[in-house]
C-alpha cells in the first residue's frame, strides 16, 4: 500500500525532514496496520533527527500516534479491524499517514478520550505516570521540584502531582510560562532565566530541600538540582533539552546529603506489556476523572514537521503538540 511520511535520509537540522510517498507492508503476524489521525511530537524526535540517538538511515522518526486499526497480522487477537488505539513506543515511524505496529506495543482508547488527546498524552502522560508514581512515589505532603514546568510533560507533572496531594514548584522560560504552569497546579513557578531557582527552592522549603527534583533540562540544572535536594532525596534526570549532562564526581551525591540518582527512560518501565497497560490505565483515570488536563497547545500538518520542530528547540511550544495526518 502506498501512503505518505517524513522520512530522514540524512541527520541534521529541521529541513532534514522530508514528505515523501513510502510503502507500508501488510501487518506481519504479530502486527497491526493502523491509520494515523494524529502524532505525537516529543522531544527525543529532536534528538532522533539530530543524530544525538542513532538510528539507521533513512527512517521515519516518531514514537508515538492514536488512529484505528486498518488490519490485523494472523495471530493478533487483542485488536480488531476499526478499533481506536494509540502507543508511545519504537520502532520509530510514527510520522507517517499510516503504518504497522507490533500489537502488543498497542492500548485501547477510551471514548471518553479524543485522538488527538490520546497522541498529545501517551508519551509524556505516561512518563508522568512512571515519574510520580514509581521512579519517586509522590506523597501528600511532599514538595516537588519539576523543571520546564509549562512543557508537555511539566504541566502534566504539574496537575497530577497536586492532585496527588503535592506542593509543586517549578521552573519555567518566561511570565507567560509561569501563569500557565500556575494554572495548572504549580503553586511556585520560578523564572529560571532570571531568578535563583536554588535560592528560591530553600526559602520556600524553609531550608530543608525537596524530597525530589524531576530535572529533564539537563546541562543547565543538573549541578543546581541536586543543591535543591534535602539530604537522601533523589535526583531524578530524565532529559536533557539544554544540553547533555556533563560528566561529573559521585562523590558530590555523597557530599550533598546521601542523594539518589537516576536517569529513568519510559522504554524500561512500559517494557513489560503489564507495565505499559497498568500506566496507561492510571493516565486514562486521572485525565478521564478531569484531574489531569491534555492542553494541546499547538497543532502541524504532519507534512509541515520542520515548523513544529524549529517552534519546540525555540522553546516556543507550552503544553503538548500534535502532528496532523
Ligand atoms: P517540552 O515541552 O518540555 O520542551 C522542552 C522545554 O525545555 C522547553 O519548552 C523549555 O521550556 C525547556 N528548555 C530549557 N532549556 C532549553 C534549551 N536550551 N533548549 C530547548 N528547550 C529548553 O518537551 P517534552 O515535554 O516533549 O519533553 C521534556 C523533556 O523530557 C525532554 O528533555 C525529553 O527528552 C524528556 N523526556 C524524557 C522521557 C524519559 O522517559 N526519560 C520521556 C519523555 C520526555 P522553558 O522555556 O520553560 O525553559
């Protein structure tokens, strides 16, 4: 079948993004084929696009989409043709019209749940989920430090965190940013660019430290994130949008109170289908409860990635951003 797609032929900049017609092979055995309605734009696409992750040219980037299944491979059982589905996991290629999939990479939507919301939210709902719930289980009570609060997945940590009963500061690029981030459930935002955040996490913890810094903007928080950390507390670096974290001495953590470090990544904790339906199952409560808004704050052509790209290393986008077939 023939279909559209971005592909890469070479890594660099946006304008390596190329709309080109491809084909798609018949689902295999174990495989879906499914019609795109939206794709999810993530951050690691920059990094797929730029070469920073290796992957073997040409390809389609993208990891995540929501659509309906067009056909199933011989063994598939869990999914049938016109079921509404959306993922957030390799192999890369979700930048494209349609495609195949392994099935047991696949989760249902709800129908409470719209397609664009289930590709705006499947993979930074998802990593919110493990972030909050696993790699540190946040308690009320708690105060949490969430860099890039108003992103896709800072305001996603913003409103589930509160509503986990969570003081949530975070760091966000501009005044805009912080009313945003403000709105939904950040009750500290800290101007970043200007402000001390470190100075500004003491007094507003009465010099004890948070419990916890989620930091995904990497070379330019890392160092400064663990200073925001009461002694035991764990360091939890999972991006690096500013930058990779330089090398560094592990015995700072000893220095610094005892703290944890870890550099969590969704594909670990949804490798096991049981892990990857139970955190898309809590995403789907909390979002269908309404204690989690999906604000997709900027839409693309599919064809006109490059735009969405540029507008997300800008540091343009807030929220979530979709990729329309
Ligand atoms: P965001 O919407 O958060 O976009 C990135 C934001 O980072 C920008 O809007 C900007 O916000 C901030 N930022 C700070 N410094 C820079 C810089 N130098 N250049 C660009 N942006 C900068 O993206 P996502 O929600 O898609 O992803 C957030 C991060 O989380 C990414 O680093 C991503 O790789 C990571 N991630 C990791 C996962 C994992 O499992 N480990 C899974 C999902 C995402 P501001 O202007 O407010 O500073």
């Amino acid at each position: 079948m023939k279909t559209h797609a971005i592909r890469i032929h070479q890594t660099g900049g946006p304008e390596v993004l190329l709309w080109e017609e491809v084909s798609v092979a018949a689902p295999a055995a174990h495989e879906v084929l499914i019609r795109h309605a939206a794709v999810g734009l993530n951050y690691i696409d920059i990094y797929h696009r730029s070469g920073l992750y290796p992957a073997p040219l040409p390809f389609t980037p993208g990891l995540e989409g929501a659509g309906v299944v067009e056909a199933v491979g011989a063994s598939v059982t869990e999914f049938k043709a016109g079921d509404r589905v959306a993922y957030a996991n390799p192999p890369l290629g979700a930048y494209a019209e349609a495609r195949v999939m392994p099935a047991d990479r696949l989760v249902r939507i709800p129908d409470a749940i719209t397609d664009v919301e289930a590709a705006a939210m499947m993979l930074q709902g998802m990593t919110a989920q493990y972030l909050l719930r696993r790699t540190y289980r946040v308690k009320p009570g708690d105060t949490i430090l969430i860099h890039a609060a108003a992103g896709g997945v800072g305001l996603l940590v913003c409103q589930w965190a509160r509503h986990l009963g969570a003081t949530v500061i975070g760091t966000v690029g501009s005044e805009d940013k912080a009313d945003l981030a403000k709105a939904h459930g950040c009750h500290y935002p800290i101007l970043y660019k200007t402000e001390d955040f470190v100075a500004q996490v003491r007094e507003i913890t009465n010099g004890q430290g948070v419990p916890v810094v989620y930091d995904s903007v990497g070379k330019d928080t890392f160092l400064k994130s663990l200073d925001c950390l009461q002694p035991l507390g764990m360091m939890v670096s999972f991006g690096q949008s500013s930058g990779k974290v330089e090398p560094f001495d592990t015995g700072l953590l000893a220095a610094k109170g005892s703290l944890f470090l870890t550099r969590p990544s969704l594909m670990a904790y949804t490798a096991k289908r049981s892990d990857l339906v139970a955190g898309a199952e809590e995403l789907f409560e909390v979002v269908g409860q309404g204690a989690v808004r999906i604000e997709v704050n900027q839409t693309y052509a599919l064809k006109d990635a490059a735009s969405a790209h540029r507008d997300l290393e800008g540091r343009k986008t807030t929220g979530s951003t979709v990729l329309l077939p």
